[in-house]
C-alpha cells in the first residue's frame, strides 16, 4: 500500500513539506488510539532479535538514522513502526534555520536523496524537553556544532551539547562528516578530531566521577569520501581516544553513476548510490581492525538484503533513512524477519 498509493502521491509534492506534513499525519494518527495498531503491524519481538553492543541491549538490531527526527519530536511514535532505536538530531547548541531552500531533493530514478539542511534544528535544549518524557525507547543523541563557531572554538560546541543530552540519550554520536556545514568536514583530520574526542572522554569520565551516573557510549559517524590512509587514521583514533564504535557512514559528496536530472544539486547523497561504498568502508574498517570495535552500518539499504550485507561486512547494528523514505516502514519489519530466518 506504501508504494503502490501513498508514496506516489507524497512524492508529487516538495520532500521537505511532506517530512513536515509525514510527522503531523504520524503524531494524529497516534493521537486517535492507532500507536498499537502500528506496532502490530510493524514490530517483530523476538529475543533472536537483541544484540547486546556498546554495553546497551537493542531489541532489534535495525535503528533510525540521525537526520529523519531532528528534534525529537516524533521519536516515541517512530518506535512503533518497529525499529530497536532512535538516533535524534544532529542537534547544535543554539538553535539554527539551515540552509536556504530548496535544500532537499529526489532523485527518484537513482532510489536516492540529496540534502543541503545544515544542521536546522531548535537547538539541544529544546530537544532535551522532549526527551525528558521518553519512556522506554532508546535513544542515540547525535551532536554537532553551530554554523557560525569557527573550527577552531567546535569543541566547546560538542561539549554543549554533550553535557545537555547526558541524562537523557543511551549513546552520543559526533557528527564531523556531514557536507552541509562549511568546513565541518576538516574536522575529520586526525589532529583535530583526536583532541574532539579525548575532550568528550574526559567529560564522560568527570560525570562519572562526580555522579557515578553510567557510561553512555560515544561514537564518530565518518564520511565515505574518506580515503584508505584516512580510514586507517580513524582506526588509530578509536584505539588512541578510547570510544565505543564508529556509525559508517554519512552522506556523500560523490555523484558517480547518478542519472537523475538533478544530480547536480550540491549536498550530501543518500540513498542507492551509497550501498556499494558504505559497505567497504564497513568491511575495511572491521577487517583492518580486526574487528577491534563495533561499527553501526548506514547507507543504502533498501532491501533487508542490503541490511544483511552491511552485516556480514562487520556492521553490529544497521540504521535506515533514505530507505524508509522510499520503500516505507515495512522494510523495517522485513529486515528483522530476514534475520531471523538466517
């Protein structure tokens, strides 16, 4: 029904008015009782299905990427759809518009997506609100950095936010490698990122001294434009700065074998085009690391067999996005029934 009437009829419209009009019809449809109707239909309970990763019990190994709830608006209801985790954000520490639109395309011949939003969100303390109500979904807290903090005062930034969403996420993500953000990216450089992450490890480990409150698990999502050199370098940088894992990978700044009409759009790709490449770099890292750390595998899946490869390449935990936008939440359900019959 997804794809044979209601994507058809969304996909006629701006995708950035149907993420905003998705989330309404979600959140009403909830509002008149439907919550466990979806949860009917779309989760799979099975303790075949939980993985124990980063010292956290997921009930299914299938997650929502960071970019689909921004705010945590709508994580409670997206939970119902079947997937074990919700990854909110990226979130910054002063609230941002992004950037200007059109900044969210369909590339429907390529199964594929192109955004330029940089970082538009309410700011962490907003999404901290909300958060506070949340009762058994769990959570991952992807932080980033304002537009306007030159690279050189982003720390502060990541520290922000890290200490605002520290009581209320299950895990942290450092975001580095997204497009979108005007030199974001030189970040992923080894010098800087190691000091970015020996920060937050320091601040993790004065929580816990203070408070005794649990160690949440921090990782670094890294783009799949990373070079071989470079992808050894973040191998170093997980054994040097002591994190839990790395989510490969973000949006990408290729356009290699596109042939939609608006391939040229500047901005990170998601989608199809991504598979082959977000799985060697999931490979690569887990063979060169022997597997040293857990990986959470993202980009182009669109088939449960997709999901299955970024597995079988060393992935502990998959996320969807672009995916569940085109093939709906059923691919959630298939996904974890798949796996079961492995």
């Amino acid at each position: 029904m997804y794809k044979s009437i209601i994507r058809p009829l969304l996909f006629q419209s701006d995708p950035e008015k149907v993420h905003h009009f998705t989330f309404k019809m979600i959140r009403l449809l909830h509002k008149i009782g439907l919550g466990g109707f979806f949860r009917s239909m779309y989760q799979v309970k099975d303790p075949r299905l939980e993985r124990e990763v980063f010292g956290l019990k997921f009930p299914n190994p299938v997650g929502l990427a960071a970019g689909f709830d921004k705010d945590a608006k709508l994580y409670q209801e997206l939970s119902n759809l079947g997937f074990g985790f919700i990854e909110i954000g990226t979130v910054t520490p002063k609230p941002q518009p992004g950037n200007p639109k059109k900044r969210l395309f369909r590339l429907k011949e390529d199964n594929a997506i192109i955004n330029r939003m940089g970082f538009n969100n309410g700011g962490v303390e907003e999404a901290v609100k909300r958060l506070k109500i949340n009762k058994n979904v769990l959570i991952g807290g992807n932080i980033g950095k304002n537009k306007t903090t030159p690279n050189e005062q982003a720390v502060e930034d990541y520290v922000i936010c890290f200490e605002a969403l520290f009581d209320h996420v299950d895990y942290f993500v450092v975001n580095v490698s997204s497009p979108n953000t005007p030199n974001l990216r030189a970040l992923q450089d080894k010098e800087p990122l190691t000091k970015l992450l020996k920060t937050l490890i320091l601040k993790r480990e004065e929580f816990f001294r203070l408070s005794g409150v649990e160690v949440k698990p921090i990782l670094l999502k890294i783009a799949p434009d990373l070079t071989e050199g470079q992808l050894l370098d973040i191998i170093d940088i997980v054994s040097e700065t002591g994190i839990d894992g790395i989510i490969a990978t973000n949006t990408t700044i290729s356009r290699e074998g596109l042939v939609s009409g608006n391939k040229t759009e500047t901005g990170g790709l998601s989608g199809k085009p991504l598979r082959k490449r977000a799985t060697e770099v999931i490979r690569f890292l887990s063979e060169k690391s022997n597997g040293a750390f857990p990986i959470i595998g993202v980009g182009g899946i669109h088939t449960a067999e997709d999901a299955l490869e970024k597995l079988e390449a060393g992935a502990s935990l998959v996320q969807l996005y672009t995916g569940f936008i085109y093939e709906g939440p059923r691919l959630v359900k298939n996904i974890n029934n798949t796996i079961l019959k492995q």
